[in-house]
C-alpha cells in the first residue's frame, strides 16, 4: 500500500459506495443487492429478506447503563426492523458474538433472554451462529432473513412525486432517552453516592433501551390491503432517511415541521437540555420506526390508522427538499449521516450510529 | 445478576449447549437450527443453507503479519467451506464490519479485493452488510447462504458403523504456517532489521493465510455420483471434528496414524520446531478440508480420487475414537476444543480458534 487516504476523507457513504461500486452479481437467485434495507433473494415461490447488523461495545451501546437483556432483545429488534422496512415478515436470525472472558455466563444469559424474548415476539428462530473470544469489547453481528410475496415486497426507491410521506410512532425519543442516560452516567461518576433520576422518562429510555420493530404497521398493511410505494426504516434519522428515499426515487420532499410525531417526554428533555426537539427527530436515530410514502387516496385510509402520521408530500426532483417550519419558513433538509469516522462531530448529533450498506 | 460464574467453567461446547438448548423453532421454513455447519431453510425448491462466522483482530488474526487482501480472501473461503461441509453451494455473502479510524480507505480497499477475489472463485454474491467504528480492533462477521436440493444436502449425524472415513488435501499444514509466522514475528520483534526467512515454507504459509474452501470435491462428488454419508469441514482439527461425527451419529471410529495426510513442509517444520506433525494434524485447526464417510463400496471410487485419503473406519459407539499409530499402539482419541475461555491453554495447542454453535 504506497498510499494513505483516512477513511473520513470519503465520508460514510462515500466509502461504502467507493468499496461497493465493482460489485457483478453472479447468481440468478440473487434479485437485489447492496442498496435497500435487505437483499431480496428468489429461491422459490416466496421471496427471501437478508439484512445484517453489528453493534459494537464503545460506539453502539454502553454496558455502564444498558442491561444485557435490553441489549439482545435490541439487537433483535433492530435486524427485524430492517426486515419489516421491506413489507416482510421476519423468520430466522444468525448471531455471532465476541465476549472477553470478563463476562459471567449469567451475564450471557440475560443476554440470550432478551435474545429470545425478542424471537418469540417476533416469531423468529434462532437458526445458527459463532461465539468467539474478544480481547477488548462484546461485539454482536445478527444476520436476519425474511420472506415476502414478490409483489409485497417494498423498495426504497419507488416512490412517485404527489404521494404522501407518513412515518409510524413518534421520533427523536431514542435519542433523548440516550442523553438522559449520558447525562446520568456523568453524575454518577462525579458522585458515586448518586443515585440516577430517569422518574418521568420511562417512555424515552425504554425507547432507547429496548425499542420495538413495527410487525403491527407491517400487519395492518396486510389486512387494509395497503401497499406503500416505498419504505425504510428510520435508524439514522428522519432526515437522512427521507433523503435516501428522495435521492433513490428520484424525488423531492416538503415536509411540515408540526406534523413531525414527537412524544411529550422527548419534548421536556430537549427543553431541559436546551436542545431543539425537531432536530433530535430529524437527525437522533434509533427510532426503527417507519418511513414511507403512499398514493394521495389512501389519506382516509392511512388517518385512520393508529401510530400513523401524515408528515408532508413528495414532488418533483427540481423542487429539492425542505421542511416547513412552524413559522411558516422553509428549510432545506440535509442528511447529517454518520460521523463515526470524522474528526469532529457536530453538536446534538448522536454518537450512537452506523453507516449500513444498505442505504 | 446474583451469581458470577467463570465463562472458563463450562467451557467452549459446554457455554453454548447451555445458552442455546431452550431453543424453540417456531417456523416450517427452518428445517434444521443449530447443530451442523450450517441451518437448513426451506423457501421452496432448493433448500437454503445458512452459516455465519466472526473473526477478531487478536483473536483469529494478527495484522502485523497478515495482509490485508489474504485478509478478506480467507474470510470469505471458511465462510463457503461450511457450506460445501453440507454438500452445498455458497451464493450469497453479507458482511459487518467493524474497523477503528486508524484503517486506511487503501488497506479497506485492499481487504475487499481479497474479498471480491473469493466471491469470484466462489461464484459469490456480497448481498448487503453493515460498516461500523470500532474503538478498537478490527471485527468481521460474514454470513453465508447457500443452496442444494433436499436430497444431496449432507448433515454430520448420519455416518453408520463400518464405512469409510475419508479426508480431502492434507492436515496441519495451516497451523504449522501459523507457527512459522508468529517465530518470525519474534524474531523481527528482537530486531528491527531483520527479514523475516519464509524460504521453503511458501505452502504452509498459504494454508495459514490464503486458505482455500473445497468447492472442486463437492463438484467431483457430484460429477462421479458419490453421496457422502456425513461430512464436516476441519476447521478445529481433525480430533475435534471426527468427534463431532461419531458423537452425533452415534458411532465409534478407528484411524490410522499412517493415512493422515500431510504435507513434507509440515513435517519438516514440525521437526524445527520439535513438534509432533500428527498432533497438529489432529488439534492444529483451519485446514478447511472436508471430513467425510462413505459406504465401503465406494472404495475405489474414492481412492481414485485425486486429493481424497482415506483415513480409518466407523465402527460401534461402544469400540469407542481411536488411532491406532505407527508403531501399532492405538491411542484414544480427544477433542481439544477451544480453550480461549481457560486460563491455560494446553501446550502446542493453537490460539487461533473459535467456538461454532454448528458443530
């Protein structure tokens, strides 16, 4: 290697891209690659979901505050969510773990009990995996495969201009329940009398801690027989993700800053850390909620959905993207991506994120 | 958590039977879980085999003696021997990835060449994956999915008494190269000028570091209609993995010293090193040849085949594992396992191994 480029140079995006452009696909059976929230693979009459994830110790989760249990039932939760994003039905996961022998095997059993919980929950079989030493932290990969009629299956990049953009659930409490649980952590260390105050927070750190994959959104679909024209799941950030689904539709977006679904407990944290509620929906992440866009006549249909917000509309490529403040100005959105790899970080941007290839 | 118990207590196999034996299927799709090289899916036509695996810098491998491009090539090539272990076809890969911001966008780029490299070799799809940071080192999770018709696919529980026992290539070659390289490492830690002597020993290093996945056996098993009647790929060793055979499918078996296939660059660094060539042929470890029996009629079938050796005999539970040796003394076999969990680790035993819930 004469050369020496640093991997924050490209950017995240621009690195996976860079790494990924030469891909040839090889297999009839392989119908999508690379560039949606799961490959699509066709071995048969239903078609198979594969999505991947890796949450390491240090930059995805901090073992001074999330219990074991919360974190495999997260992890199981947030490959599912992947699966869901794509109108499947999540089946089978793979696990492959690094632990240091500084673990306890009670300590990976309350991790496999949350592990299974999330499996039951979500009607998933553990099917195969690799347990390994680490000599530093735990780190966990889960590859989780799905299936989905072929004409059910819903893609990133087919939305249409004058369509609807709606998410599910609220945004930005993930985040807040992450600060809250910084915040504390940081007391604590001052003053190991303290005890951390979460009374009033429940909301926003159980969405932090354990947060769900939305099956109930993928399920009503199923049975009021709607098909959004594109989907994702919003892991990074409202922002980023509706401009992965503009830039891959070749699309642009208005959305109303007063539609954004925020929870009142996300509200009253931002406020007590002087933090803009909006910017921890557009850009926090971890909200595995979801993203998607649907014809103009389906607005009865998708109101009357509970958990279901009608945010804004698509348009033309030309009109760009942009929010509509409450005060009525207009503000172009950017995705801030993730900034794992940069030197700096910007303020109020989340240090919990990864870059997915499946963008 | 009330209790701490010591991972090392209950030891590599003993952990996961004991995190995974409440696991319930829940789906018609997955016909086999845990338990083999790979779970088996049913989606249709073909069956789907899934396996997944997880190297860790410091753990299964050393940076300052590996490149980067050998690198990736080798993660794809265990991945893809687990697959041909079932008598199967590697398609699909997806990757996590996990590297600190020391990595440069040149050494990445290097790492997918190698991976690439494989994929192509392999007739391998990257299908999606996941780029995180870590705070430390580098950590790859590949899965790997593959296809065979129902009736070809070969599980490792169903050898009967009195058939063949067979292996492809040659044993502890992979291990020796890994001894090899950690002395030169030494010795170049001792002094910085010195180069490190690799001369005669180009094989034993390519087993280490560019291993290969024996895609051309289960072509020949095919093309000559041979239908092995269990197989595992040696990734433990050739002790651990006979075991595994004999324990699952119930038998006993009797090889022979003699028959081991192995390579004279082992030898003769088994010699410089004052090492037992047998017993790294039997505990070494990331040979990745395939292990198989066979019906005692196919003796000549196999015996013509170039690369196969065959090694011994099933026989009954109650005869028990054994080798008989050179000198004629028969000697009772024992699967070492991975002891990275331990305290201490045995004597001329690799450091370089991991625990697979497949076995």
């Amino acid at each position: 290697m004469s050369n020496y480029t640093e991997l924050s140079t490209l950017g995240e995006f621009g690195l996976i891209d860079h790494l990924t452009k030469t891909i040839r696909l090889q297999n009839p059976s392989t119908l999508k690659g690379i560039g949606d929230d799961a490959a699509v693979l066709d071995y048969g009459n239903k078609k198979i979901l594969v999505s991947t994830d890796m949450l390491i110790q240090g930059i995805h989760f901090d073992l001074t505050y999330t219990p074991l249990k919360h974190l495999g039932y997260k992890s199981v939760a947030v490959n599912a969510s992947d699966i869901y994003a794509m109108n499947g039905i999540p089946k089978q996961i793979t696990l492959s773990l690094a632990v240091s022998n500084h673990f306890s095997v009670e300590g990976l059993e309350e991790f496999y009990a949350g592990l299974y919980l999330a499996c039951e929950k979500y009607g998933i079989d553990l099917v195969g995996g690799d347990t390994t030493s680490s000599k530093t932290g735990m780190c966990i990969s889960i590859t989780v495969l799905g299936e989905a009629d072929e004409q059910d299956i819903v893609y990133r990049n087919t939305a249409k201009e004058n369509q609807l953009i709606c998410v599910s659930g609220d945004l930005g409490a993930a985040y807040m329940g992450l600060q809250l649980l910084e915040r504390e952590k940081l007391v604590f260390q001052g003053d190991e009398n303290a005890q951390p105050d979460f009374a009033g927070y429940e909301y926003i750190l159980e969405r932090q801690l354990k947060p769900e994959a939305r099956k109930d959104i993928v399920q009503q679909f199923k049975e009021k027989n709607i098909l959004p024209t594109a989907m994702i799941d919003i892991s990074d950030g409202l922002a980023s993700e509706i401009m992965h689904i503009c830039k891959d539709s070749g699309i642009g977006c208005n959305i109303y800053e007063e539609k954004i679904p925020i929870d009142y407990q996300t509200f009253k944290m931002a406020e007590e850390l002087n933090m803009n509620a909006t910017v921890c929906a557009l850009s926090g992440g971890e909200d595995y909620e979801l993203l998607f866009t649907a014809p103009l006549e389906h607005y009865d249909l998708l109101t009357a959905m509970p958990g279901i917000s009608v945010i804004g509309h698509t348009c033309k490529a030309s009109e760009g993207c942009y929010m509509t403040t409450r005060d009525g100005n207009t503000f172009e959105l950017k995705a801030q991506g993730w900034q794992n790899f940069s030197s700096t970080t910007a303020a109020g941007e989340s240090e919990n994120k990864k870059a997915k290839e499946d963008r």
